[in-house]
C-alpha cells in the first residue's frame, strides 16, 4: 500500500527561510541559525502551520554526516514537495561551524541535537503536543520516562518504539511503524537510528507519520536519559567533543574519527556560500 501524500503548495514561510545564510558542500547544505529564531520558526511551522505545508525535519550534520552523504554517496535532496519532508540542516560538528564562519565571514553557531532536544521538548509542553522517541533501547526508553515526567511534566505521554534492525530496513516493516506512529497522534518524532539510516528513514517515511517536526539528532535522547554522558562544556568549547567520545567509546568510534573523519573534512574544506 502506497501512503498519500499531503498536497504541498508554495509556502510563504519556506521561502523567507530559504533566503539565509547557508553553505554548501558534496551535495550537503547548511543553514545558519540562532537557537531562539529557530525555535520561533518551529513554534510557527509545527503549531501554526497550514494543512498543505510540509513536515520540518532537522538534521545536525558533522563530519560523519559528510562520510555518508552527498555526491558520489547517498543523495538527500531536499524535495518537500514530493517527500513532504522540509530539511532544515544545522552545523552539528565544530569543523562544520568553523570553516562556515570562514566562508561567509559571519559567527556560525553550533546547534546539535543534544542542546535542542531539551528546547524542543519544552515548546512541546507548552503547545500540548505528542512526542515519540522511535529507535534505542528498551532500557533507555525507560530511563527516560522518568526524566520527561520530572522535567516536563505537562507534556502529554510520551510514544516509544524500539523496532529491530529488520524492520526499520523492511518496506513492508517501515511502512506499517510509520501507520502505527500516525494513529498514535505523534506530532514530533525524535528519530535515533543512526546515520545515515535515521535521515533516510525520515525521507522515506516522515510524510507517513503525520508528525509535523522529525529530527534526525541521534542519541540526543540518550544524553536526555543519562545514559551516555556528554563532554564537560570547555571541552566542546574548544570544539573537542569528538575526543572525549573517541575516549569513551574506542572501539566503536575509532574508524569514524580516525579513519572516515580526514576525508569527510577535506570534503567539506570546499565548502562555498549559497547565493
């Protein structure tokens, strides 16, 4: 069965926002933004928007986003009026928003998802709105329902869902955890599948959900859930994150820092301003 679409016509807002800053690498394009202008930009796509406006989805591209994406790799064009899915690309990583700031000659502040998830969550609250977590594990979902009912505790419940890898890569799977998380009333969809599984995934099926906001922010939610800790806030200051989870997980970042982060950085030194 082939979900229907939601008709997507020219949007006044999808044009204001298109006219900011933004650079473009490998097929990769990053906008600039503020944390208070883009949570007042959500409050208007997510709570005030039209029926026929498409979804907002917000991906953090850092380095590893550059090794799986853009030309000669997996393309992610950004075609709301097919997909329904409008892709808002934030600079995640400190060489992302350092070598912008080069190009354009404007600060370029790093948003990554763990600092807005929390912000996000908030606005949720205060519009009453559903939000899923769909991806991680059971054990972190339930270490994270307490932090939610503490901090947020007019949020509406919570959905969760922790599917196996075989269905999230399934059409037929897929096709139905996206009817599931539609009849559910999900209107922001926390998406931690990992890249570069968790932007497709949102392209293919985002629309499907029927949630108005999808972010691709990884383990954000695990940050949330104290599950993994992040680095003390002088280090990603000096924009050395990435060491400090080089330290705590080895095994299972090694390569990609080590081994895919030079190249993916050589690509995005040919980084130039859209215009």
């Amino acid at each position: 069965m082939a979900f229907a679409r939601r008709h997507h016509g020219d949007s006044r807002r999808l044009a204001v926002r298109r006219r900011r800053p933004a650079v473009k690498a490998a097929g990769v394009q990053v906008e600039r933004w503020e944390a208070e202008p883009l949570l007042d930009h959500l409050r208007e796509t997510v709570v005030e928007a039209d029926a026929g406006e498409p979804a907002v989805a917000i991906g953090s591209i850092n380095l590893d986003h550059l090794h799986h994406f853009g030309e000669g790799r997996i393309e992610l064009q950004n075609e709301p009026e097919e997909s329904g899915v409008d892709w808002i690309m934030l600079a995640d990583g400190a060489p992302i928003a350092g070598h912008a700031s080069r190009v354009t000659s404007l600060e370029w502040p790093r948003l990554t998802g763990a600092d807005l998830l929390p912000d996000i969550l908030a606005l949720a609250e205060e519009q009453g709105l559903t939000v899923g977590f769909l991806g991680g594990t059971p054990s972190s979902h339930e270490n994270l329902r307490p932090v939610l009912a503490t901090r947020y505790p007019d949020l509406p419940p919570a959905k969760f869902w922790s599917p196996e890898r075989e269905v999230i890569d399934s059409f037929e799977g897929s096709e139905a955890l996206a009817e599931e998380i539609r009849l559910a009333g999900v209107d922001v969809l926390n998406v931690a599948l990992g890249k570069p599984r968790q932007e497709i995934w949102i392209h293919d099926y985002g629309d499907a959900t029927g949630a108005r906001l999808l972010l691709a922010f990884g383990a954000s939610a695990d940050f949330l859930a104290g599950q993994v800790s992040r680095a003390p806030e002088w280090v990603r200051g000096a924009g050395l994150e990435w060491f400090y989870r080089l330290l705590q997980e080895p095994q299972r970042l090694a390569k990609r820092y080590l081994v895919q982060g030079p190249p993916a950085w050589a690509k995005w030194r040919r980084a130039r301003r859209v215009r």
